[in-house]
C-alpha cells in the first residue's frame, strides 16, 4: 500500500501548488458575499466600476475601475490582482518597481483572509466570458503568478 500512497501524495502537491496562483477553486459563493459588502462601495455592485473611471479625478488619483471584461482587471495576472487587494495599488505596484504613482484602491490585509481575497477574485473571475478567463489563466501561467 505504502508506494501507492506516496504517489497519491505527489500528484496533489502541484495541483495546490497551482491552486495559490489560479483563481479557478475559489468559492465563488462567499466570493461573491464578500464582493457586495467590501468592494461594491467603489467597483459598482454589476462590477461596472466609477463614472469616467479612465480619467483622473480632481486630486490626480484614477477612479475605480470596472472588474468586468470592460475593464482591465483581467489583463493582469492573479499574483498581481491578489496583491492588489491584499496590499493595496500603491505597495502592488511599488513591488513591483512602479514609484510615483499615488493608487486610490486601499489594502484589504487587514479586514480579508487569503482565502477571501481568493474567494473574491474568484468571482469576479466567474464573471468572465470563457475566451476572457483563458486569457487570463494563460497570463498567471506564463509570468509564474
Ligand atoms: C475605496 C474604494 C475601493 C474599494 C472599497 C475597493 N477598491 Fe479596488 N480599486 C480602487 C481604485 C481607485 C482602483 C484603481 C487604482 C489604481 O489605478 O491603482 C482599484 C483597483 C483595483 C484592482 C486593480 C484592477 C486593475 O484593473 O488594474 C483590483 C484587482 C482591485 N481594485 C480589487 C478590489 C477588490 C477585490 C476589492 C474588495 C475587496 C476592492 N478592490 C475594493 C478602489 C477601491
């Protein structure tokens, strides 16, 4: 029995490995609960994100921008979108290089688990057209994130 258990083993590891990175096994339910209470206020409850969100506002900060296929959310891969929402725009970015750039999009570190960071992504994720989400799963493959 022993050999047959450690090959059950192996093959979950790098499906959970995975699991971090792509935003396919999250509980779209809770995703979706968490979406109305802590991201509607600013991303619009049909995801349709700020009036004129393209433009900056008076201070210079862009506006909340759409999370459906209108938007831009789904050109990023998921290791950027989920530490968008963990860290916050400006710490995402400055991670990542990008100095300068004041983000109005807030961290949620402190009010979210991972797992409902995941579970949030994951549903807006689902709101995707298929075409949409492959491009997207394709991306988190390629930059490993
Ligand atoms: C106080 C308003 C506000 C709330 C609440 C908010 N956001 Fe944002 N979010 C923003 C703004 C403004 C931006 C654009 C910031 C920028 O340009 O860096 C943004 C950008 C993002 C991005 C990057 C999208 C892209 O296309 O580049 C993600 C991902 C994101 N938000 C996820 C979330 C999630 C998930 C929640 C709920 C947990 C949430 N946001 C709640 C204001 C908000």
């Amino acid at each position: 029995m022993k050999p047959l258990l450690i090959a059950c083993v192996a093959s979950v590891i790098p499906f959970a490995a995975l699991a971090d990175h792509v935003l396919g096994g999250a509980d779209i339910a809770n995703g979706e609960a968490v979406y109305a209470e802590t991201c509607a206020s600013c991303h619009g409850a049909r995801l349709e994100g700020q009036p004129d969100w393209q433009s900056p506002g008076p201070d210079g900060v862009m506006p909340a921008p759409p999370h459906d296929e209108t938007g831009h959310t789904w050109h990023h891969d998921s290791q950027l979108l989920f530490d968008y929402t963990k860290f916050g725009g400006q710490a995402a970015l400055e991670a990542r290089g990008v100095k300068g750039f004041t983000s109005g999009m807030p961290a949620f570190e402190e009010v979210l688990s991972d797992a409902e960071i995941r579970d949030v992504l994951g549903f807006i994720r689902s709101t995707w057209p298929d075409r949409v989400q492959e491009v997207q799963d394709m991306r988190s493959h390629q930059s490993g994130g």
